[in-house]
C-alpha cells in the first residue's frame, strides 16, 4: 500500500507479476509506464483530488500529456522494486511529478518526469497547477526537485530517418477504456510496441522512452501506428514514433508521439 511520509515523498513496493513480462519474464516496457501512473494515482486519491473526485465532485479530470522515463536493471518475475514519487510545483500549465524505482538492494531501475494536467470539463481548459499545489501538498524543493523542464519532444520526421518500418494498425478493445471513457495512457505503449520489429525486441531493452499524448482516442477510432529508426548500429539503435488517427474525410491527425533509446541485451 502506498505510504506517505511526513515530508509527502510517497513510497510503495510493487511485485513484478507474469503480465507485466515480456516472453523472457522481464519487465515489458508498459509496466513502467503502469507504475508511475499508478503511484501518482493513489498519491492523489490520499490526498483527495483523485480522477474519480475530481469528476464526481468538480467536473475535473487529470490528463497526462508527457512522460519521459530513463531506464536501469530490468526486474524481471517476482521481484519487488522500490517506488518513491512527488509532486513538484507547477511548471507553465503542468503538474510535473517524479517517479523513480529502485532494486531491493539499491540499484536503479527507472526515473521518470511525468507532466500532468487538471483539466476542467466544463470549460475544456487547463486548472492552473497552483489550486493543485495546494491540495495535493508538495515536499521540500531543496531535498526533493528534479529540472521538469525536458524540452520539447522530437517530433516524427524532424530527425532524420535511417529506415521507416511498415506501419501497424492495432484496435482499440472494450478493456483499453478508462474512467475518463477514453483509451487508457498505457495502452498507446502497447501499441507503439507493436509497431517495433520482433527480432530487434528480443535482442534489445530500452535505455530512453520519450512519449507525449497529444489527443484523446476513443473506442471506435481507426489508428495506424508508424515506426522509424534514427539510429541503427551492431550495439545501439534510437526510434521514431508517431500513432495517427484515420477520420474520413479529414486529414490524419497525430495523437500520439515518441522516441526510444535502446541497447543490446
């Protein structure tokens, strides 16, 4: 259970289960991304401005729009990581928070800068992060801060491509909805994954994964997911990643944007 100490860091421990591993029982990379929005969720839920008060209560909801992770040891099935995460002051229109996990014996296995928005549903804006600040509280800046400034994300195309890899049209399922009736953060995860060669997967993990949202999907939307690399060599590789949804009529629009570091295993 997530506990909140006097300085309002939050730690937890979470066990690695067999659905959160790849085909070798290591970590996939969606557990990650699971973790920080889970930890961040039930720090918030403690201190009452969860997803679920904000809309019964206020007709607010929170987006995340970023969420950079570096990435160490990868755990694999049954074991136990450390998660400790914090809320940092507003930055422009974001709640950043820090998420980072260690080993049972101290050795790191991810940190992640996470960008969150309260959005207000009725007047379709963003909450200014101070009403945020406030409620949720925030540790001492001098003991607990990371830089939330992580720049812009490269954008699809903007580096230039080595080889473009055939694009994946994954669908939208009646499990990938969440409370907020759209598709589930971690699921656009898994289907930039699936865009991603099956050889490369098994002989590579992540180093760097660089993701923004950038518009909500809803069930019956037709997405396509396209794939390129960057960087290829015996050892490293960088990717370029982009989900596009398909409206007839209209133009394809981006709504989902990503790069990716990995190494050899």
């Amino acid at each position: 259970m997530l506990r909140i100490e006097e300085d309002n860091t939050a730690h937890d421990v979470i066990e690695v289960r067999a659905s959160d591993t790849d085909r070798f029982y290591r970590a996939a990379v969606p557990f990650f991304f699971s973790v920080c929005q889970e930890v961040g969720g039930l720090h918030a839920a403690q201190r009452g401005v969860s997803i679920v008060d904000l809309m019964n209560n206020e007709k607010k909801t929170w987006v995340i729009v970023r969420n950079r992770i570096t990435f160490g040891d990868i755990p694999g099935w049954g074991d136990e990581i450390e998660v400790t995460t914090w809320p940092q002051a507003g930055f422009h229109l974001y709640c950043p928070r820090v998420v980072e996990a260690r080993t049972r014996d101290g050795r790191k296995v991810f940190e992640a800068m996470t960008h969150w928005v309260v959005m207000d549903l009725e007047r379709k804006r963003p909450v200014r992060p101070g009403e945020i600040d406030k409620r949720i509280g925030l540790p001492d800046k001098d003991k607990f801060f990371v830089d939330p400034d992580i720049g812009k994300i490269a954008r699809f195309g903007s580096t230039d491509i080595i080889e473009k890899l055939p694009d994946s049209y994954p669908r939208p399922e009646y499990y990938d909805i969440d409370y907020n009736r759209h598709i589930n953060n971690v699921v656009y995860i898994r289907w930039m994954i699936s865009g991603m060669p099956e050889d490369f997967l098994n002989s590579f993990r992540p180093e760097m994964v660089d993701v923004a949202w950038l518009s909500q999907t809803f069930a019956h939307d037709s997405i396509y997911v396209e794939t390129a690399f960057t960087e290829k060599t015996g050892s490293r590789a960088s990717l370029a990643h982009r989900i596009m949804r398909r409206e007839e009529g209209k133009e394809d629009t981006p709504i989902f944007e990503a790069c990716s570091s990995w190494i050899r295993k």
